[in-house]
C-alpha cells in the first residue's frame, strides 16, 4: 500500500510541474478565485502528504485493514482535490464557493464536504496506530504532533467553507443560511490585496495563511522526526529537537489562530506581535536547521 502513496506523490509532482509551467506560459493570474496556481498549490499540499504518511506508516502499529483505511482516504483526497481544483481552474471558474452550475455545485460539495472528511476519518485512523507503537518517543511526538497540526488545518478549512470565505468575520457557519446559488465567494474588497498566501489588508481575520500552515503539519514536524531518527541521532537529541519545533509551530499557530478569530487584520496587528510571529519562525527555522547539521553529521 506505500507504494500507491509514493507513486500518487509522483503524480502529483508531476502536476505542480504541469500548472507551474502553464501558468507562467499563459501569464495567468496568480491571485484570485480562478488561477492555475490552486491546482498547483493543492498537489503541492497532496504530495507531500502522500509522501509523509507513506514514511510515518511502517513506524505505526496499524493492522492491514486500518493501514488501507489510512491509504485509501489520503490518496482519495490528494488525487480528487488537485483534480477538482485542475478541472474548475482550466474552466476558467472559481472552484471554491462555486455553485453557479450544478456541475460546479457538485464539485463544490464533493471536495469541500465528502473528500476533506474522508481525509479526517483516514487521519483519526492513523493516530491509533500511536498507540502501543514500539517506536522512539520522538517519532510518537512528531507524527502526534504532525497529525493534530494537520487537523487544526482541516478544522480551519471548514470554517472557511461554512462562511464562505477565507476572512473570518465573527460568525460560523453563515454561508448556509443563504442559497447556495452562483459565486458565493467573497467580494474583492473583503479580501483586499493579495500577496500570494499573505493578505495584509483583508477586511477582517485572514484565515488562508493559517489553514495554510495548519495542513502542513506532518512536513513540518512529523518528517523531521522521521528523518533524525532514520539517520540515527541520538534519541534525547531528537526528543529535544522535535520537542523544540512542536512548541515554536503550536505557538506559531496560535497567534496566527489569534489574530484570525479576533478579526485582526496583518496591517492592524501592533509591531511587536507580528514581531513575535516572525521570532518563531525563525526559530523553528533554526531548529530546523540543527536537526540537518545533526543528520548529516550522523551520517
């Protein structure tokens, strides 16, 4: 079953390639509901997903039919999401909060709806597999804390699809209690300008960037784990590494979690906060870097 992941990672490698090279051929936009940048973006996400469960499962204690479980809802989600997003984005039409057509509605729900919670069964599922694992306690921290970051993530990104939008406004759940009819997306003044990921001016709390963070959680600290312990670091160096970097992403999080649900937009958050944000950063940063420096002497 690992090798459907690995080979679905090259797939969606392949993808990011394939939307890169047009996008920047077209001279599309690169912001914006409708860009060739979300299918590329989303198999950026799905690939990398493929490729750290594919590394934390031989670690697990998973029995054949919980390891297919796992398999089956995260190639369901990589594949059917970049392809939902490929399809809307070559169609020139906004794939999310899209339900101009009942083609576009059913894409909507099917990707938004049944494919994210097929994904957050199969992830529920992968974390049994810590339980009663012989793996190093660093392992266990960096796929526990991978896993529950990655859900933070996908939690935030059904805050977005119940509101409709990416700016969070003080409510939950809105966008039901309107018909689900045309684009229902929000307007451009709502989100204000676009810097990639960053959107300093929006009118209300970002939640793009820290969905964004959220859902790379097992790359930003359950590979790390995996990669010090494959290289043979000690393991009280590798506790305290992997400890490390799940306190400065946990805190990271956090303030973005902060600034969001408080409606703080980036340009109305005071100096020494996004000071703060950016202290972590970099600290994982160098954490991260120490974890390399400590692989490569190992090895």
């Amino acid at each position: 079953m690992n090798r459907a992941l690995w080979w679905a990672g090259w797939v969606l490698l392949a993808a990011i390639v394939v939307h890169v090279v047009a996008l920047v051929a077209t001279g599309g936009a690169v912001t914006g509901p409708v860009s060739l940048r979300k299918p590329a973006t989303f198999a950026e996400t799905s690939w990398l997903l493929c490729w750290s469960v594919g590394l934390a499962l031989p670690w697990l204690r998973l029995g054949r039919v919980r390891r297919r479980l796992v398999v089956a809802s995260v190639l369901a989600f990589g594949i059917g999401e970049t392809t939902i997003m490929a399809v809307q984005a070559w169609r020139g039409v906004p794939s999310h909060y899209n339900f101009t057509t009942p083609f576009d509605a059913v894409l909507m729900r099917a990707g938004a709806g049944g494919l994210a919670f097929v994904l957050l069964a199969g992830l529920v599922v992968l974390l049994t597999g810590t339980r009663g694992s012989t793996a190093p306690p660093s392992v266990l921290l960096g796929v526990r804390a991978g896993v529950g970051v990655l859900l933070v993530g996908c939690l935030v990104g059904f805050v977005m699809i119940s509101n409709m939008s990416g700016v969070f406004q003080g409510a939950f759940a809105s966008g039901f209690a309107e018909p689900q009819v045309g684009y229902l997306g929000p307007a451009a003044a709502t989100v204000g300008r676009e810097y990639l990921l960053l959107r300093p001016h929006t009118h209300g709390g970002d939640l793009v960037l820290l969905h964004a963070v959220g859902v790379h959680g097992m790359v930003l600290l359950t590979l790390p784990a995996l990669g010090l312990a494959r290289a043979g670091v000690p393991e009280r160096t590798r506790l305290r590494l992997v400890a490390t970097m799940t306190v400065l992403v946990v805190a990271g999080l956090a303030g973005l979690a902060v600034a969001a649900f408080g409606q703080r937009p980036w340009d109305s958050l005071p100096a020494v906060a996004v000071a703060g944000l950016a202290v972590l950063a970099l600290g994982y940063v160098a954490t991260l870097a120490r974890s390399v420096v400590r692989v490569r002497q190992t090895g």
